[in-house]
C-alpha cells in the first residue's frame, strides 16, 4: 500500500511533535552558594550522563575567585559543555541551560532564560530566598517560566519548613506546594514523607559504596509500615505525622496548571550533596515540566504561531560564546530550536541578514562531551561554528522570513572610556570590541564627536573579564577610565523629531554597534529632563534588533 504525499506529511509532523514532546528545557537558578553546581552534578549522576562525582564540582569551585573565573573563561573550549547539557533519561531528553552564576551577568541569564522552558529554584534551606534568588526568579516571572522549588542542604541545620513556605508565599507570591515533608534536618534529618505514595524515604548518612560514590539511601517504605520505627523514635513520627497533617491542611493541592502558568511551585526537599532527593526532582521535572509549547513570531511582518511539531526547521541565538579555541577565531553560536527536525548538513538562512548558512558541524553537548548533532527538534540547542555570521537574537529557519522577539539588550548601568596603550593599535581595539560586543556580553557606543570608545556593562566584573580578554585573545593592553556618562539610551521616533533632537544634542549622542542613536545622560535627572523636553522622542531603556 503506498500513502499520499499529504498523510505523509501528516505522519512526519507528528513524528516531529512526538519528538518534541519528549523535551524538557530547563535552567537552574539560585543564589550563589546555595548549591547549583552540586545539585547539576547530581542531576548528571541521577540521569545516568554522568558516572562519578567531581566532573562539575571542580569547575563550581574554581567559579569561587574572580581570576579563576577568569581562566575558566579562557578555558571555554573545554568547560563550554557548561552552557547545556543534554541527557537522555527514562525516555526523556533533558537539556539543562546553565545560568551564570554572578550578578553582574544579569542580562546574560535573562537570554538564557529565554530559552528555557521552566526553571529550578535551588533555595539553601538555612538561608532561604536570597537577594539573587529573587532576581532570578523576577526574571522568570517576566517570562511567565513555571518553576520548581527545590530546598537544598536538608543534612544541615534548616530553618523551619513551614517558615520557607512562608517566605515563598509571601516574597514570590507563589503558592508553594509541597510533594514531599521532611522529617528533621541537620544531624536529626531522618528522611521525607512522599505525599503522593504516602511512603517514607529514609535519609542515610554514610553509604556502604566504596569511597568517592555516592551515599546510597534506603528504599522508601509504606508510611504507615511497621518497620518506620527502624528510622524514625515515636516522637519523630507524631512530629512528621502532624507536620504533614498540617501543611496538607494549609496549603492548596499541587495543581499542574497553576504551576503551568506560574502561580504555584511544587516544593522537592533534598541534599543535592548526599545525592538525596536527587532522584525524585529528576522525576518530577519529567513529569511536570512543560515539553516545548508554541511561540508567537513574525513572518514576512505577519504575526505566526510555530509549533514545536512545524515542518520547518526554526530556532533562534540566545548566546554566542568567542574564541573557544585560541588558534581559530570562530564563535559559537548557541541556538535554541523552536520547531521542525533538524538535520546535519542543513541549510538555513538567518532573517534579518538574509545569509544562508549550512549547519555541517552542529555541536550538542553531553555532559562532559561535545558530539556532532546528526538530528535535533524543539526544545534542544545545538552549538554552530561560524565566523560572526550569527549574533545574540538572530532567527534561523529554512525559509528564512520567520523572526523571533523576546532577546533584548538592556540599558547598561556603567559606561566607561576604553583607550589602549599603544596609540598604533586603536584600530585593533575597535574590532576587538565590536567582537565582544557581537557576543552580546557588552554594549559598544561610538560617539558622534570624538574617537573614544564608550562601552557598557551591567555590572563592574564584566570590566574586569573584558580587559581580561583583550589582552589574552587580542594581545590588547586597555585602560578603562570613568565616562561623563550614567545613562544610555536608545531613541526613537519620527525622522524630523529625531534629527530636532539630536542636533541638538550632538556631543551627547552616539550610536551602537548596529548604528541605532543613543543618547548618553550624565544622570538620570538628565534622561527625565531631555524625555520631557522632547516628548516626541522615546528614551527606550531596552532594544530589540531591528
Ligand atoms: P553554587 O553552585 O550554587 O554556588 O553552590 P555549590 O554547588 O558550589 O555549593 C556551595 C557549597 O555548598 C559547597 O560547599 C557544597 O559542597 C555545599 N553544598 C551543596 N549542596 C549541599 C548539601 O545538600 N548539603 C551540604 N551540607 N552542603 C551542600 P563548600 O564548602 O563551599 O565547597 P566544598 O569544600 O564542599 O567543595
């Protein structure tokens, strides 16, 4: 029997969309210290990617003092698989986005986040929501990511559950929704009652394993077995029977999609260090986690939904990563895929320049290794090699005309003047600067008056990491210096008021790396003063490429 064309075509989208539907994209997020690095590593031991402990901790160590970072910057080329990494579990792919940790990378995670489709929340159960655990998560909340919560360190002295529930109620306002109830914590943490199996999961301190694995646990046991007693004192099991009486009582039932839309978090408790609790956050990720969804996006102007299950091959660059390899000036590209299969050797064409490139050494990374992606769908990134065709924000399909929103550059909140030492490279620091800027790490303003560059970060350490880099991959020797400037801001509006304005204004203006205007302030009570003045003109603290 042959089929028709059409029910071929039926047939392979949803081969397509089944594919995709086995993806679960997400980031981790937490304050510093609150145990991210050992929860992913856990994550990879509990996924079957990895085999032993080590592999990502040593780099989760090395993040601790800024040179290190910066030498683990300069080591990308082998600590790259850092920025995802893709297992498949219990017949699932999981492709784990890695956020960077420092705050002054804020705008960084933002895009990372854009490409994630849900998010852990690792809270230290001592400390609960940290200051970064709050930026962090008012980032997702402006991507309407649905997020897990997961609270960390139970072996250690933790505040009172109910009082972190409290915390995430009141500061997220989230409902929380506990899975799980830990019984104890510190030296007294028994294990966790598993609300859905209504079983107790007891908490081993020491495995019996050879030195250097992972602490084995327990099976779990009917909650309401006799042999409970050989874990938990009667007191401990009142104590655990009323506390989860107690918190089922006062909390509101775990609703998948309350959670979906970003009212309610299922709450995992854990060690990510014992390897505890590891097991079932994996499984709840599996389970409750959105696999890839539709998104809104503009074709030939026209607003289009793509769907996972599309034929057409789409995605586009949530981040570019530079000079992994020191010998050869490629970059990285990391694209997040949207819709249809993606093929090996494929050609696709990026939107706004129009360049058609062939994706023949597509790179996906596993764990600890990075292998040549011979198929990929929605939800998975592949890395592409280029030589700065691609850039943060593009959009790739076949075709061509479709665009992806949502990957903006923010306003920087420190300018500085950049000069080099040696007058007869100025033409080499310009170029070193319009690379990193293309990476999307800082923002590049030329001044219409004057041969100074202005560069832009949102935090001082990305200063820091820039002179780092040019002097190591450019063999550029710079000295930053503080700039009149406290603002940038893009401006837009009709052609004449434009020009009204900017005549006005020609020695505070410059334009960035794709030539837009912007006008550098030198305080904020300026930018109000000038949007008043000319209220025709928009002072846009957020750009978009065009
Ligand atoms: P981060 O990536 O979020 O910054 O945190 P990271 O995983 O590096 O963990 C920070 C510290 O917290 C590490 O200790 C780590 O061992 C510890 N930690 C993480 N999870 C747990 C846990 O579940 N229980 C306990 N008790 N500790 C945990 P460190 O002393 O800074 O480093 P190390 O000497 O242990 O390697």
């Amino acid at each position: 029997m042959t089929t028709s064309p059409a029910a071929e075509a039926a047939n392979s989208r949803v081969g397509i969309a089944a594919q995709a539907a086995r993806r679960r994209t997400f980031a981790i997020i937490s304050h510093p210290d609150a145990g991210k690095t050992t929860l992913t590593e856990n994550l990879l031991l509990a996924g079957g990617a990895i085999r032993a402990a080590g592999q990502v901790r040593a780099r989760g160590e090395n993040r601790r003092t800024r040179s290190d970072w910066m030498k683990i910057e300069r080591e990308r080329g082998i600590s790259v698989s850092a920025s995802v990494m893709t297992f498949d579990h219990a017949g699932l792919m999981f492709n784990l986005l890695d956020t960077p940790g420092h705050e002054d990378f804020s705008e960084d995670t933002y895009r990372t986040l854009t490409a994630a489709d849900a998010a852990i929340m690792v809270l230290d159960a001592a400390k609960g929501i940290e200051p970064q655990t709050l930026k962090l998560f008012e980032v997702c909340r402006l991507r309407d990511i649905p997020i897990i919560t997961f609270i960390n360190k139970m072996d250690r002295e933790a505040q009172d559950p109910f009082a972190i529930l409290d915390e995430i109620a009141g500061k997220l306002a989230l409902d929380p929704a506990p899975l799980y109830w830990p019984a104890g914590s510190g030296g007294r943490f028994k294990g966790m009652l598993d609300f859905a199996r209504d079983s107790f999961i007891p908490f081993a301190k020491k495995g019996g394993g050879p030195a250097g694995q992972e602490d084995g646990h327990p099976d779990a046991l009917a909650f309401k077995s006799n042999s409970i007693s050989s874990y938990l004192d009667p007191d401990e099991l009142s104590e655990l029977t009323d506390n989860a009486e107690l918190v089922q009582g006062a909390s509101k039932p775990f609703d998948v999609q309350s959670f979906l839309e970003g009212h309610m978090t299922p709450v995992f408790f854990g060690s990510a260090l014992r390897h505890f609790g590891v097991d079932q956050l994996l499984e709840g990720i599996g389970a409750y986690c959105p696999p890839p969804k539709g998104v809104v996006a503009a074709r030939s102007g026209a607003a289009a939904e793509v769907l996972p299950g599309d034929k057409e091959v789409s995605g586009f660059v949530f981040k570019v990563q530079a000079n992994m390899d020191p010998n050869h000036r490629d970059r990285i590209a990391f694209l997040r895929l949207t819709s249809g299969e993606f093929e090996r050797g494929m050609k696709l064409k990026v939107q706004n320049t129009g360049k058609q490139l062939s994706v023949n050494a597509p790179i996906m990374f596993f764990a600890s290794d990075r292998e040549l992606a011979e198929e990929a769908f929605a939800g998975d990134v592949i890395g592409i090699p280029n030589h700065g065709v691609l850039r943060v924000g593009d959009s790739l399909s076949e075709s061509g005309s479709l665009r992806f929103a949502g990957l903006p550059n923010f306003a920087p909140e420190i300018l500085q003047r950049v000069r080099v030492k040696d007058p007869l490279k100025a033409k080499h620091l310009k170029k070193a600067l319009e690379g990193l800027a293309e990476e999307g790490v800082t923002q590049l303003f030329r001044p219409t008056m004057g041969a100074d560059f202005i560069v832009g970060a949102v935090g001082q350490l990305q200063f820091e990491v820039m002179a780092d880099r040019l002097a190591n991959e450019y063999q550029l020797e710079v000295i930053f210096e503080a700039s009149p400037y406290a603002e940038a801001r893009w401006t837009c509006g009709d052609k004449a008021d434009l020009e009204d304005f900017q005549g006005k204004h020609r020695m505070q203006m410059a334009t960035d790396i794709d030539e837009q205007p912007v006008f550098l302030a030198k305080t904020a009570w300026e930018t109000g003063y000038v949007s008043e003045r000319y209220p025709k003109v928009r002072f846009e603290r957020s750009k978009e490429r065009a």
